[in-house]
C-alpha cells in the first residue's frame, strides 16, 4: 500500500547513546580562541561546558518519553520515508495547517505551539483551532534521506501536497521559516489551488538598494544582510558547494556537531548574550542529539547544495515568479533578511497580514511560541477571510 500511513515511536538503541557519551568525554579539544567574543566562532569554554552537560547529566530518554506523547506518523512520498507529528484538534471545522522547519532547526522548534493552535480552549484562547501537521524535511530528522539528488525545495513541496491529499485536506494553510519559507512559497506556486493561504517568516524578496527612499529600517536591514553575507554565511558556502565532506567531521564528532549547530543558535536567536534566556540547555541539546542520532549532518546540508543558490537569488536580486494566493508575512526583530512591506509586495501580491513583533529571531516557533502561535492565528484568520 503506497499511500499507507504507519504510527511512529521514537526509541532509540541504548549503544547508540552510549557511544556518544563515549566520544563526548574522549574530545580532542582545540587551542583556546585568542579573541574575547564570538568573532572566531563557539568559544572554547562554552562548548566544553555544553558537551559536558551533554555527556554527563543530559536525559534523551526523559526527552524521547516527552515527544512521544505527540502522535508521530510515517508514509512513503516518491519512495522515500517522511515522519511528521499529526496532532488533530477535537474542534469541528478546525483549520488544516502544515508548519516546515529549516536547517540548523527540526520539527522541535514548533513542539511547543502544537498544544495551543490544536486546542486552544485548553490554554484558555477562544480563538480558532487547527489540525496541525509538521514533517520533518527529507535528510533530517527521522524523515528518509534522499539516495539521489533532486530533493530541492520544489520536490518537496509536491511531496508535502500530496500527504496533506493523504491526510485527507484538500486545502489547507501552509507556514514556515528557513527552508518552510521557501516551501511554502513553492507550495503556493505549484499548489495555489489547494492553499488557504500562507503564512511566512519571513517573506524572501529582493530590497531595492538603489532606491532613494530607503527608510531607516529598510537600511537597519541591508546593513545587517550585508554584515550577514560578509562574516556569517561561511557555512553555507560550504553546505551549498561541499555538503558530503563537512558531513564526515560532523557524523564522527559530536562536539563538532555541537559546535557546528549551537554556533547558528547562539548567532541567530534574540537574546542578550545569553541562549538561555530563549532556549534552555536541554531544547538545544534535544535539537543537536536528533541530528547525532540520525546521523543527518550530510544529509541535511545536502539541501543546501540543491537549492540554497535559487533561494538566495531570491532576498538578494530577482523577484522570481508572483505569489497570488493570500499571504500573511511576520518579521522578527533579530531575523535576516528582513524585507519590507514594499519589497515584498512586489513578489506576494496578495500580502493581507503583515507584523513585525517585538522580539524574536531566527528561530521564532522555538523561541517565542507564544508570539509566534499569535502570528499564525492572525496571519490564517486574515487569509481566510477572504473567502467569506
């Protein structure tokens, strides 16, 4: 049965964290970083600490009894395996809305919003529900991991289209962030028929540098695309052009997996100097061993090497084809890029929300679920309005 649809438990083998705790504590440590700040990547100290924790006192178990409340699901799309959470709201008329992550992220980010779209009433929210679905990306996570190039950004949208067909919504709401980004715009240039509407985070579109009147935010955020592009997209270049030899460090090495992910964490997130403020210990190391105990460091770079140079084309010059169907855009604070209202506009033609919250980054889900399930609830109670 090609369309089957099988429960899924995460139960991971014991060797397997036992061979990581193993390889923890047998680190063969770099020299210490001759600056005082982040300028040269992870400092010495604060990975040592963190994969300390990681070793000694981290419970996978405790994490894996957690998630396994949520109900997991697997199907088999253009041969190959996709996981994805399926928590349906006992709501008549709720909302179908699938939620993508992106790299270094994982279905985790949106863990604690799926409780609060899918029964709101138990949060006291009278607002409306959702049926909530949320893959994990091909290469990532427990999803399968492609065996032949192709699986860029568009294969997956199509794939994404037809579980929601198996899951029984014929139209539904489509958000994202990284990579969710650019397959929810995908989704609605290949699939506008079967989308409510999208909710995106942010929009990707173009700024127009030569304008003469730029706004002070609009030149707040080509500075920092800018400063982005000059000392923090290293590791994209390597992902887009070398994905299978940054994955053997970082399939062998856990601390170097570890430093390699939290550095975009740390990087990317909205806080002032400290992760935790925003992300505990245990949600960062729970994101970092999926990626260890499924061995997607290549897999998952691999992505990149497929479409990272469309997607870019996208925030830096060309338009790319116009988005009609409904759109609801949220810009964090701490995001790049963050485009205007105008520079979108020229891409999504049919922007109907449009919010830039108060705090938040890169990873808003994860980091402000709160602000970012509000964000979802607005941005869908807009798009569907029109249909009213």
């Amino acid at each position: 049965m090609a369309d089957l649809i099988e429960p899924f438990v995460i139960d991971v083998d014991e060797t397997a964290l036992c061979d990581l705790r193993q390889r923890l504590r047998r680190t063969r440590w770099p020299e210490r970083e001759p600056v005082a700040d982040w300028s040269q990547g992870v400092p010495l100290d604060y990975v040592q600490d963190l994969c300390d924790y990681w070793a000694e006192s981290f419970d996978w178990r405790a994490s894996e009894v957690r998630l396994n409340r949520i109900p997991q699901f697997t199907t088999t799309i253009d041969d190959l395996r996709i996981h994805f959470l399926h928590v349906r709201s006992p709501r008549p008329g709720a909302v179908p809305l699938i939620m993508t992550h992106g790299w270094p992220g994982s279905f985790l980010e949106f863990e604690e919003t799926l409780g609060p779209l899918a029964h709101p009433a138990k949060y006291g929210d009278p607002a409306a529900a959702f049926d909530v679905v949320v893959p994990s990306l091909p290469g990532y996570g427990f999803s399968g991991k492609p065996s032949s190039s192709g699986w860029g950004i568009h294969r997956i949208a199509d794939a994404w289209a037809e579980l929601m067909a198996r899951l029984g919504y014929d139209q539904f709401v489509a958000s994202g962030s990284d990579w969710g980004t650019s397959i929810s715009t995908s989704l609605a240039l290949r699939h506008p028929g079967r989308l409510l509407g999208i909710h995106l985070v942010p929009p990707l579109a173009p700024p127009e540098r030569a304008a003469a009147d730029l706004t002070e935010e609009e030149r707040a955020a080509l500075a920092d695309l800018d400063e982005r592009t000059r000392t923090g997209s290293g590791y994209s270049a390597i992902q887009g052009t070398r994905p299978q030899t940054i994955g053997y460090p970082l399939t062998d090495s856990p601390a170097g997996l570890c430093a390699w992910i939290v550095e975009k964490l740390w990087a990317w997130a909205d806080h002032r100097g400290n992760l935790s403020e925003v992300l505990s210990t245990d949600q960062v190391l729970d994101n970092i061993t999926l990626y260890w105990l499924t061995r997607t460091a290549a897999t998952s770079a691999r992505l990149y090497w497929e479409s990272i140079a469309e997607v870019s084309e996208l925030f830096t010059t060309a338009v790319g084809d116009t988005v009609s169907v409904p759109a609801g855009c949220s810009v964090f604070p701490r995001e790049v890029p963050r485009p205007s209202r105008r520079w979108a506009e020229r891409r999504f033609t049919r922007i109907v929300y449009w919010n830039q919250p108060e705090r938040g980054g890169h990873f808003a889900a994860w980091e402000q679920p709160s602000l970012f399930t509000g964000e979802v609830r607005a941005a869908a109670r807009s798009c569907l309005s029109l249909r009213r």
